[in-house]
C-alpha cells in the first residue's frame, strides 16, 4: 500500500507511522508523512496513493478543504482527529473511517485493516460523491445518484437529471462506501435497488433489470438470485 500521514504534530505523526507499519508490515510500499495542507494537496495530485490518514486541523487550517479533494480521488481517506464532531461530516464527504484522538493502535489497525482487506462500511452515512470537474470540486448528492457503472480504475455516475459524472474511485471502493444503499448487480454495475422497476429473465437465461427511467441493465449470473431476494 503506498500511504501519506498529513498531521502537523511531529510526535503524533510518528505514532501514526510506526504503528502503521507495526500493522502493514511488508504490505506498505509507500509511507510519507507531510505536515501541511499545500504540500499536502500538491502531493496527493502528483503521486499514486492507495490511503491518506488526515488530521482535520492543519495548523489551524482546516483539513476539510483537502478532505473534499481527498475523497474525490482514486484513494480511500481515514481521518484521524480529536474533533469528534466532525466525523458525521467526514462521513457524509465519503471517508473510509474516522479514528477520534487519543487513538490506541487497535484502533488504527482496524481502520487500516477495512482499507487493506476491502470491508465495506457497516453503517454507510455517505451524502455526498465529490467529483472533480474541471478547477473545482463538485459534491454530488446520493439522492441523484440512480446508479454507477464501472469505467475501468475509474467509475461513471448516473444522475437522476440524465446527466453523468466520472468519478476517479474504482466501481469497488465506491462500493465499500455506499453499501448497502446501491446492490452490485453486475461485475460492472452498482445500482440504487429503489430506483428498480422490474427484473427480466431475457431469451438465452439472461437476467436484466429494468429502472424506473427506461433503462436496462444486466445482471450477473451468480447476483440474480441475491439481487431478487433484495429487490422483493
């Protein structure tokens, strides 16, 4: 995994670093800690990065305005903070986790083990998918998310006013957000099962899912029995 540490206290930062390397081991290619939020941001614009650990308070500058950029790309965010009350906030921006200070390193390890190891969130608070779109980054509501399908490392959403967005998070990382609001009906699609209108068993053995805006999707062979079961 190639990881970045943005914290502005030298000692805390180097907690976070040994613990997790105590925790990833030989798994972790990259582990680079930076203290301040423009270095911050340049790098995660110019360097490959699997997972950034963020402090929300950057020398009293406020981490959300990497946070929102932060989520917007390929990468997972977990934030670690002592502001507890931002973590519904944090949530709601799409972060992986967020580990409240003073942090044990059972904590950190289980953060980092829902990164390593794929696990979706348990109770998903997201409300928003950042998208980049041009100089800007533009917060995208679940609700006008109908569904997303996957673009190769990136992912393209489709919104309820018919327009699209390419989001830079593989169709699997916005998965581990979003469940279990969206259903995985396909190794390409995620789907909003509200937005289901009817599921179709075409010619051939083939499954389809018809959405309640006219369009249809496949479904997976070995997804029908479970998509059907969630939709009935």
């Amino acid at each position: 995994m190639r990881i970045l540490i943005v914290e502005d206290e030298a000692r805390i930062a180097k907690r976070i670093e040994r613990m997790t390397g105590d925790i990833l081991g030989n798994s972790i290619q990259l582990l680079t800690h930076i203290s301040t939020l423009p270095e911050a941001m340049e790098f995660t614009e110019n360097n490959t990065l699997d997972l950034v650990l963020l402090d929300l308070n950057l020398n009293g500058e406020d981490g959300f305005n990497l946070l929102t950029t932060a989520v917007s790309q390929s990468f997972h965010t977990i934030v670690i903070s002592a502001y507890k009350d931002q973590a519904l906030a944090a949530f709601e921006h799409g972060v992986l986790d967020f580990v409240p200070k003073p942090f044990n390193q059972e904590r950190l390890a289980q953060a980092l083990k829902r990164a390593q190891a794929k696990e979706k969130l348990e109770t998903p608070k997201v409300k928003f998918l950042a998208v980049k779109q041009r100089s800007r980054i533009q917060l995208i509501p679940i609700e006008e998310v109908i569904y997303i399908k996957g673009a190769g490392p990136y992912s393209e959403l489709f919104l309820t006013d018919g327009s699209k967005a390419l989001h830079d998070k593989s169709l699997e990382k916005l998965e581990q957000l979003l469940s279990p609001s969206f259903e995985r009906i396909h190794k390409s699609y995620l789907v909003k099962m509200t937005e289901v209108k009817e599921i179709l068993v075409a010619s051939g053995s083939k499954y389809q899912m018809e959405l309640k805006n006219g369009v249809t999707l496949p479904i997976g062979r070995t997804k029908y029995k479970e998509v059907k079961e969630r939709w009935l």
